[in-house]
C-alpha cells in the first residue's frame, strides 16, 4: 500500500482547540464565565502535563538518537523552540490560573490563540524534518529501539 505520514501532534491539535474552544465560550457568555474558565484551566493543565511527557520523549530519545545518526544535522532549533514554546505556556498557565472574568477569558484567548499559532509552526517543522528522518532511521526511538 501507499504510505503515509503519521500524524504524531493530532491530540495536541485537538487539546488546544478544546481549551480555545472554553475560552470562547467564557468571552461570548460571561454569566458562564466561570465554569468555562475553570473547564479551559483543566484543559491547559491536561495539556501542560502530556507536554512535558512529550518533551522528554524527544529531547531525552528521538533528538539525541538522530543527532548520533546525523552528526552533520543542527537539531539546535528544536531546543529552542522548546524553551521559548515553554515560557509561553507558563504564562498562558498563570493567566488561566488567576483568570475570574469574561474580560480576563478574552486577554487568555488571546495568549492561547497567540501560542496555538507558533506551536502549530513549531510542529510543523518536526513532522518535516524530524518525522521523515526518524522513518528512514531504522535506530530512531519512532522504531521502539
């Protein structure tokens, strides 16, 4: 059969349209604005928490097994997007966290649909460049070894 590529972020994906998603809801219903925020702070945590399972998977196996494999490859970038990706999401945290009102909803969405953007980038760029190179790499972690 045709082969095709794997889609390794999905859940991620859908996580931060769940949390934008509760976000919207308290902007567009204020009098619900609570229940909403308390829904979209349960999401980002759930989120935060398969994060930073996710980065050490990568930073700790996959990148370090392509980076032997492919000594002349920079993975400096990955790193980088990684801490940059990670202060934005504790600020995004802390919002969420102190968040009581419509208007405080309104400025997280618009951190969250900020981050959303640059992480939707930042996968991006591994599915191009990571993904095909761990799938040629019969040592890479995708493999189990």
């Amino acid at each position: 059969g045709r082969f095709q590529m794997p889609n390794f972020h999905h859940e991620f994906r859908q996580e931060l349209q769940r949390t934008i998603k509760s976000l919207w809801a308290a902007v567009q219903r204020p009098s619900e604005a609570s229940q909403h925020l308390s829904d979209a702070l349960a999401e980002w945590r759930d989120f935060e928490t398969r994060m930073a399972k996710h980065i050490r998977i990568e930073e700790g196996a996959i990148f370090p097994s392509l980076a032997r494999h492919y000594p002349a490859l920079d993975f400096s970038f990955l790193y980088e997007d990684h801490e940059e990706l990670g202060q934005y999401e504790k600020h995004i945290g802390e919002l969420l966290q102190t968040a009581s009102s419509s208007e405080d909803a309104a400025e997280a969405l618009r951190a969250t649909v900020k981050f959303d953007l640059e992480f939707m980038d930042h996968l991006g760029e591994e599915e191009e460049f990571v993904v095909p190179l761990c799938l040629s790499t019969k040592h890479c972690a995708l493999h189990g070894r």
